[in-house]
C-alpha cells in the first residue's frame, strides 16, 4: 500500500536526507523503540546461496516480498516500484518486467520456483507470466549471481516462488483467498490455494483468474490495455523415506487479448494506418519432478523440467482493420541442475553443483506481401533456433566466529545454432551454429558485528550469452525496426564491486550499498540510420566494447512507537541513484532508470484497523543516448506521486485463522506522468494508470 505525491518531482534529493536521518537513528543507541513490536522483516532466502540462509549472513543486497498480500489483479512487475536498486519496464497494462540496477529481462534471472523461465519474444513481460495470487513470496538478489544462475544473470535474479509442499506430523487441512477489485480500469480478480499434507504426502493445489478493462490516466483511458487471465498450480511430495522426499510441480498459465499499447508504429504503407502488437492467446507450462535427500554427509537435490511458453503474436492494422502480421510459436526449455551440499567440519559448507538446459524454438510467422495485396507469404525471422547451456559451479562458505565469507567459480558452454536466418531471398543457412565458453566468479564478505551493524563487500564476475533473436532474427518488429541479428555475438561479461551496510533488529531494518559494474561486449540493437527495401529502418545487434554502471541504493524501516501515540507506527522510504555510460559511443546508457525516491509512514498492528501512506519522487530523465538511438529516446520529466491503503485485520473469525479487508487509493492526487522505461507509441504518449482505487479481500484457514 503506498502513497505517490507532488512535493518537488523535478528531484528526490528532498527525500534524502530523511531517508539518512532514519537509518543513523536506526543505529543510535537511544532510539526509541518498542522492544515488543512485531516487524515483519524480510530475513531468509533461497535465491542468494541455494539453500535457505539468513540475509544478514549474505554478502549481497538481497530484497523479498510478501506476494500473497498484493492485490492479485496486479503484475508481478507492479511490486519492483519504488524498491531501492529496481525498476520496471512496461509495455503496457499486461507486460511488467522487473529491472535491476538499470539491467532488464535478457540481464536478469528471472525464475519460478528456481527454475529459469525462458522466452524469446521480443514484446511481453516474462514476469507477467506468474500470476500473484499463487505465490507466495519474491525474491530478489542484486548483482552478479551467474555463479549460481548462469548466463544472464549480471543485473542479478529474481526468484518467484509458489507455497512449499510441506509435511506436518498430524492431517493438516489449510490455504488462503484472495480478490481485488479496481476502479482505474475496472479489474476483478480472485485466487484461492489449498494446502493438505500428513507425515507422508502434501498437496499444494491454487487456481486465480483475472479480468483487467482498459485503464485511465488523467489525459483519458488508453485503448486496448485491459486483458484476461487465469492460472493454476499443483504441487505433491511424498516422503520416501526420513530425510527423503520427491515432489512434483505443475504449473499453467493462460492470458488472453493482451495488446502492446507502446508498441504503436505507423505502417511502411500511410493506408495501413497503425501497427500494434496484441496476442489474441498465451500460455506457460511447467512440469518439475524433483528430488531432496541426505545422502552421505551431505545434502543432494536434483530437478528435472520442461517449460513451454507459447504466444500468439499479431500486428493489427487500423487502416485495413486486419492483422497484417500473424506468429504463432513456443518457446521449449528442457533443464536438468543438481546441486550437493557438503558440510566440511563447523566452518565450511561446500556446494557442487552442474547445470544444462537447451531451449528451442520455431517461429511460424506470415504477413501480406505486398502489404495492401491478400496475398500471405511465410516470413519467419529463423527457423528451429536452438540454444544449449552445460555448467558446473563450486561455492565455498567459510563461517568464522563473526565473518562469512563467501567463493565460487563457475564453467559455462552455451551453444547456439539455427537452420535458417532470416526469410525469403536474404535467408542464409551459412555460419549460424556457434560457441561460447565463459568463466564467472565471486568473492564475498559479511561482517557481524552486532544484529544492527553489518558491513560487507563483493566482487564477481557474471555472463550473458546472446538470446536466439539477438542471434538469428532478421525481420521486423512492432518497435518498427527492421531487426538483424548475428550469428556471432560475443556474451557480454561483466565485473561488479559493491559495498554494503545492513542491518536488523527491533529497532527496524535498513541496508544500504554502493555498486560500480563494467560491462564488455555489451549487447544491444543499434539504429543505423538505414533503411531496407520496404523502407524500414534497420536495427542491427551488435557487441558495444564497455558499458559502466555505477549507482548507490538504501532503504529502511524504522519503528516510532517511542513518539506517536497508539503503538505500532513505522516509517519506511528508499533512495534509488544510477548512472550508465556507453564508453564507446561516449554518451549516456540507453533506457537507464531515474534517480528516485520514496518515503512512507502507517501503522500496522497485528489485528485491527492498519494504514500507510507513500510519497514517491523520481527524477528528470535527460540523459538520453542521442548517437546510439538515432535520436530516439525522449527525455522524461521528473514526477511525484502519493498512495494511500488502509484496512482491518479481524484476526481469527468466523471459522478463519485471519481475515483482513482493504482500500488502496492510487495516484492520489491523479498525476499526469509517463515513465522513462514504458515503452512509447510513436507520435504520441503512454501514460501511466491516473487516481483509482483497488479494494481487497484476504483471508487464511
């Protein structure tokens, strides 16, 4: 529940000094505090070493949400928000893409469940495809994680996870439900999950459904935003023996009508008016068998997946009111990864671990050619793309009586190949199969001085090898680019230092980091300033010799109780400052997130009426890259936004374990204002949503 207000957009720097002020007050010996108070304190993940383990024993600046509070007719993308070091990229109402530290999809990890969600659509989010209601917490580690992870993960990973299917030593009956209604574009959506499990055998099953209308911003409701959207998970365990249990994890999603509202390009042809990208249908699947045990000295868990995510692509034309363009394909990721864990005496815990997974994909794509003629001719920007990924990876944690620190190395081979790139008189068969072999490595130390006061330092090296349309595509897109890709990319390769400060007690949570990262063979489309013979401008892929990042993140949450009256008060807020640099092209990063901030206060006792209010403020974009876009990137003025939620807590209730109703008000003052990472229309602007309302209704059994 937040609030976004207007007090001084141009900058975030007003926010600073509070945000400061809270995390010195944090750490002061008098604060005052209510040593009782309840915090709910993000403490353990998964994501940062594999295993669960305590953030403040992680040299890395890890976030985690509570997904089952968020209002499930939301994106997973909505979260990232105004959280320090995270941004989103949308394309519209549907596609919400976390970003991180100025990193977006193809840098990042994103995974459910630990296993890697793959796709190489251009347009869509793949964070979208998970839906809030079924899960039940996001994890997020920042910075180079390909140790762990592997190819893509320089920005760092982004872990959606489902409920575990847990044993209980007596027949256990429980789950939760949620729904959400708004105001801003009408949604209605609802989700319940069930959970049942005795010594030997637990059943997770969950099942939500969507249904968003368009959505309105202060200037009038943007056309063809809304969508449909149902989903559904089903995990079993079963415990072979003590120490031993194997589960299997099915999981779906479908979505419907989804159009691409910042994808709107006119057409090559004036009488085929606009161009937009919808998909009438698209579905993931998930089917995982894994398996966890103690075996010898140590811990082995293997997994064993296929995931398919399947979208219809058109793009519709206004001016002949017909799809124009039409591909359908599914993108196919087999993986195996085992990972064993191996106590070496008190102080060390050693984990092996090997990796591969190959993704295929062959997209079946036609378009009217000529474009006024009835005449449709196959056009596929590559024919069976096959990327093959094989890793092994070593990570040592030494524990010293107030030291962690934290070694790993990685090997990675990533193939690439396909049997055509390209279409029509251009495509060629020749020198598209290729090979990579990359290093990763990370160095890590966190030191304990006390709950409050935890310093660390990281040095790492991470990969991103090129994705199939980076490597193979020659076709155009809804961006109205003529796309060409290349066979021959090299992966990019980056080097990233960060030191950090975090901490958490009853006297509230903050962290802190500074990060500096280097990026060579940097991948990235360029405008040439070209056009083909459809009168097209090209867009080539190719390596940029360094990019640089460097930026600075902090957040905190602070209990007050010892100054307000009524117990339970907190104040929380973010900062968030980026900076990138394409060295070759001497000139800004393109597409690199405002600097922003946010600042927060509410009261959030355990049962009765619970409220919070935000302020958000970001910055003035204007550091645009002019040489490497071909003038393309429009500056974005600075913003401030408010948001505001209440509700009440029942507790237990009427046969329920909790019950708890909610109001959100966003964009409170309905603020007119675009976001420097939402893709834009050609000749026109995409808003973001304006003043609306999302009622919820929660509850646990």
């Amino acid at each position: 529940m937040h609030v976004k207000c207007s007090a001084s957009p141009a900058s975030p720097t007003f926010l600073i000094a509070p945000l400061v002020l809270a995390i010195a007050f944090a750490l002061s010996p008098n604060a005052l505090a209510d040593n009782g108070a309840e915090l709910a304190l993000p403490n353990v993940t998964v994501t940062a070493k594999g295993y669960e383990a305590d953030d403040l024993d992680t040299p890395s600046a890890t976030l985690r949400f509570d997904a089952s509070r968020a209002p499930v007719t939301e994106s997973v993308g909505s979260l990232f928000r105004g959280q320090p070091g995270t941004a989103v990229h949308s394309d519209g109402s549907w596609g919400q893409n976390p970003v991180l530290r100025g990193l977006k999809k193809e840098s990042i990890v994103l995974q459910v469940d630990g296993v890697r969600l793959n796709s190489a659509q251009p347009q869509g989010a793949l964070a979208s495809f998970a839906s809030l209601g079924l899960l039940d917490s996001i994890e997020v580690v920042k910075g180079p994680g390909s140790v762990l992870h592997g190819s893509g993960a320089l920005g760092g990973a982004v872990n959606l996870r489902t409920p575990d299917a847990a044993f209980s030593e007596q027949p256990t009956i429980g789950g939760r439900f949620s729904a959400s209604a708004g105001s801003v574009d009408d949604s209605l959506g609802g989700g319940a999950i069930l959970q049942l499990s005795n010594p030997d055998h637990a059943l997770v099953l969950g099942a939500t459904g969507r249904d968003v209308g368009d959505y309105d911003t202060p200037q009038g409701r943007v056309e063809n935003s809304g969508f449909e959207s149902s989903a559904f998970l089903l995990k079993y365990a079963f415990r072979l023996a003590d120490g031993h249990r194997i589960q299997l994890n099915v999981q779906g999603q479908e979505d419907r009508d989804v159009w691409y509202p910042g994808s709107a390009r006119p057409g090559p042809n004036p009488a085929l008016g606009t161009l937009t990208i919808h998909s009438p249908r698209q579905e993931r699947e998930l089917y995982e068998v894994s398996y966890q045990g103690e075996v010898g000295p140590g811990t082995l868990e293997t997994s064993l997946y296929r995931q398919e995510a399947f979208r219809q692509i058109r793009a519709w034309s206004s001016g002949l009111e017909r799809n124009q363009v039409w591909n359908d394909v599914t993108f196919t990721t087999d993986g195996a990864r085992a990972q064993y864990r191996l106590p070496l005496g008190e102080r060390h815990l050693l984990t092996i671990g090997a990796e591969t997974w190959e993704m295929s994909g062959d997209p079946q794509r036609f378009q009217y050619q000529p474009p006024l003629s009835d005449n449709a001719v196959p056009t596929s920007p590559f024919r069976n793309g096959t990327i093959e990924s094989r890793g092994v990876f070593l990570q040592d944690e030494i524990m010293l009586d107030d030291w962690t620190l934290m070694l790993g190395a990685r090997y990675d081979s990533v193939t690439g190949d396909a049997d055509i790139k390209g279409s029509g008189a251009n495509a060629t068969t020749e020198g598209l199969r290729s090979e990579s072999n990359t290093l990763s490595w990370s160095l890590g130390a966190i030191y304990n001085a006390s709950p409050l006061l935890n310093p660390y330092v990281s040095l790492g090296s991470a990969y991103r090898a090129p994705d199939m349309r980076e490597r193979f595509e020659d076709a155009a897109r809804g961006d109205g680019y003529f796309h060409i890709g290349n066979p021959q990319l090299d992966p990019e390769r980056s080097t990233s230092l960060e030191l950090g400060l975090k901490g958490r007690s009853e006297r509230g949570e903050y962290r802190l980091a500074a990060f500096h990262t280097r990026i060579d063979d940097y991948i990235a489309g360029r405008i040439t300033g070209d056009t083909n013979p459809q009168n097209q401008p090209i867009k080539r892929t190719e390596n940029l010799d360094r990019v640089e990042i460097q930026g600075v993140e902090a957040g905190f949450m602070l209990p007050i109780n010892g100054l307000m009256a009524g117990g339970h008060w907190q104040l929380d807020g973010s900062l968030t400052w980026l900076r990138g640099t394409n060295k070759q092209d001497d000139e800004p990063l393109y597409q690199m997130p405002a600097h922003e901030a946010t600042l927060g206060i509410g009261q959030q006792p355990p049962v009765g009426f619970h409220w919070h209010a935000q302020v958000r403020g970001v910055a003035s974009q204007d550091r645009t890259a002019d040489t490497f876009s071909n003038a393309t990137e429009r500056a974005t003025p600075g913003y401030g936004t408010a948001d505001l939620g209440l509700g009440w807590r029942f507790g237990p209730t009427a046969g329920l374990a909790s019950l708890d109703l909610g109001l959100e008000v966003n964009n409170l003052f309905d603020r007119g204002y675009r976001e420097h990472l939402t893709d834009q229309p050609e000749g026109g602007e995409l808003l973001a949503p304006g003043r609306g309302a999302v009622a919820t209704l929660r509850g646990r059994f």
